[in-house]
C-alpha cells in the first residue's frame, strides 16, 4: 500500500500570520492535555472499579485454595496411589510441585550484604555484573579530543586527566564513535523552563535543515 504523503504547508509570511499559528498550537496543546487528562479520569474510575471487583474475586479464590491445601495433604495418598503428585478435578490441576530454586541469603543479611561478603573474600565469580556504555563518559573523553589543553597555570591533576581522555577520546573517534548534536526547531508555553519541548524535525519535514 502507497503511503500517503501529508499535505504541504505554507509558511507564513508575516508576523501576525506566524502570531495566528503559534497561538493556536498552543490552544492545541491545551486541548490535547484536557483530554488526556479526562481520559486518565475515565481511566481511574474503570481501574478503581476493575481493582474492587477483581479484589472480591480473589478473596474468595484465596478462600477456597485454603480449604482444598489441607483436603489435599490429608487425602493425596489415596488420590494417587503415590505415583502421582498432582490429579485433575473439575478442570483443575491440584496436587503439589517442586517451586524454582531461590537463594536466601543467611539470617538477618540482605542481599546487599551479601555481595559485600562475597566480595570481601574475592568470590566475584559468584557476583554477576551489568555492562553497558556510560554515555556522558564517552561524550567527555570524544570532546577531550579537540579541547585545548589546560594552560600552564592549570593543576597537574587536571592537565594529566585532559591526557587521559583525550587519549581514550582517541580510541573512540578512531573506531568511529562522535558526538552528535544539533538545532531543532521547537514550540513551547511561553513562561516556563524549557522542558520536554515540542519539536519538529525539519529535515522530515522535508525542509531545509
């Protein structure tokens, strides 16, 4: 299926035309946020609604599962001969099953402290780590690169760390890493800090970048 193009759109060619458009957008974003928050109130009331019955509903579950544990530790033998561990009774499965093995760390110690024992006594190999890339370091050793050096002036510590990102910095730019960045367009409430802004990017837009 062809994908359809979205119409053209004139710039304006005046201030008062530009004033017009930029006032509605914000009437636009006024109303978009009026109905999304009805909507996260109409949301509310159908989840608080939802929550109660479900809550009625699982009280009662709970109260049956309580019954049926102790009928069947008293009549299993019977039920199963012994082969079994588990039998079919009006559409359920009821019986017993071995639970996933979990790991509770010694008495009065969280899992916390348990990793400071471990490590401690150099048992990282019972420790596993998340790896993943910390940007804003990258970020700061690739601009390292074309920054001047500290001036003559400058503590020894801070010309030796400059060295040292720049160094890594190079590393970087050779496997082709960058930083990217650039001016986008953006419309935002008048009055306030600039967050979350609402922007459009010009170059989809199928303007000039």
């Amino acid at each position: 299926m062809a994908r359809r193009k979205a119409p053209r759109q004139e710039a304006p060619q005046t201030i008062e035309e530009a004033t017009v458009l930029a006032g509605r957008y914000i009437e636009l974003l006024d109303e978009i946020s009026l109905e999304r928050l009805d909507a996260q109130k109409s949301i509310d009331m159908i989840t608080a609604t939802r929550d109660k019955v479900i809550a009625q509903l699982e009280e009662e579950a709970k109260g049956i599962f309580r019954q049926l544990r102790p009928w069947w530790a008293s009549n299993r033998q019977e039920l199963t001969q012994g082969k079994r561990k588990s039998i079919e009774l009006a559409g359920a499965v009821i019986g017993e099953r071995t639970t996933t093995p979990k790991l509770s760390p010694p008495k009065g110690m969280k899992l916390g402290g348990l990793v400071e024992w471990l490590l401690g006594r150099n048992l990282v190999s019972l420790i596993r780590t998340k790896h993943e890339v910390d940007k804003p370091a990258c970020i700061k050793a690739l601009r390292a690169v074309d920054a001047p050096e500290p001036g003559l002036d400058a503590p020894d510590a801070d010309v030796m760390e400059h060295k040292a990102l720049r160094a890594i910095g190079e590393q970087l730019a050779e496997k082709g890493a960058s930083v990217s960045q650039r001016d986008e367009f953006f419309i935002d409430r008048a009055g306030r800090k600039e967050a979350d802004p609402q922007t459009v990017d010009v170059e989809d837009e199928g303007g000039a970048s």
